[in-house]
C-alpha cells in the first residue's frame, strides 16, 4: 500500500489496497468550505467504513470485552448498531466502554496485563485506523515495524539480521 500527493496538489492523496476507496471519498468531499476535520469524521462514520471495520474485527476473532459480548453476538444487531454508531461519531457523543483486563504470563516470569476493549470499541478503533493510515503510514521511518501491515514480519525479521550484522 502506498500513499503520495497528486501531481499539483499537496492536499490530495493517492492510495492503492484496501483504503484506496476511503481515501477518494476524502478527496471527493474535500473541499474549501468544510474543515479537513469534518470531512475526515464523515468518511469514519460513514456506514461503509463502519462495516468494513467490523469485517476486519470479525477476521480477527477476539476475545470479548468487559460486556462479554462475542463477535458473533454483536454482529446479530450490526444492522442496528451501525447507523446509531455512525450518528454518534458524528455527534461527537460517543463515548468508549471500559477496557476488560487479563493477565497473560511473560515468558521470563511474572505477568503482563492485557486490555482487552468491547467489540464496538475494536470497530471503532478499526474505523479510525483505516481512514488515517494512508496519512501516516508515509512518514514512518523505513526501519519501523509499525508502518505497512503487510511488511511488519518481514522488516521485523531483516532488522534483526541487519542489526546482527553490525554487531
């Protein structure tokens, strides 16, 4: 995936994967008289994104959260929970749930604690990230592992064989 400015414009993105559609309903609704910042909260809240979060969240089969709600319970009433999700985003009155904590074993002893949110939560977080990666996903230094998803394993993987090799 990658990210760079059109040619004569340094306000328009260009995107190819997975958010390249997210990223031409930005630059389609990008326009003098709304804020970058509206436009933004538009596109995740909007009920496409929404629901291509959830799908991503689904994919990923997590442990439920606080209110112990599966993936499977949550999607039963997706078609209920999305248009009020959305409305709320854009109200700006959504508010996150409480986190639910476990402890996992570290593997030199001892335990690490593990916030686990509530499935709306994940999609929301979803949401967000799939919008705002192509804005920061550019500016990640190329040794970062946290940059392109698709690359984490590999660049992981080369960094430690490089950083063996100065040594």
């Amino acid at each position: 995936m990658t990210a760079k400015p059109e040619e004569g414009s340094s306000s328009m993105l260009q995107m190819d994967g997975p958010s390249a559609e997210l990223v031409e309903e930005l630059n389609d609704k990008a326009s003098l008289t709304s804020p970058k910042s509206a436009v933004i909260m538009e596109v995740i809240a909007s009920e496409r994104n929404l629901r291509a979060a959830f799908q991503e969240v689904k994919e990923n089969n997590g442990a439920p959260g606080i209110d112990r709600q599966s993936v499977e319970e949550v999607s039963h009433r997706l078609s209920e929970l999305i248009p009020e999700l959305s409305k709320a985003l854009q109200e700006e009155t959504y508010r996150p749930g409480a986190v639910r904590r476990v402890w996992i074993p570290k593997s030199g002893g001892g335990q690490r604690g593990l916030g686990i949110p509530n499935v709306v939560d994940r999609m929301v977080q979803q949401a967000v990230y799939r919008v705002m990666l192509p804005f920061y996903d550019p500016t990640f230094h190329e040794s970062s592992h946290g940059s392109e998803e698709t690359y984490r394993g590999r660049i992981s993987v080369c960094g430690g064989y490089r950083f063996r090799e100065v040594l």
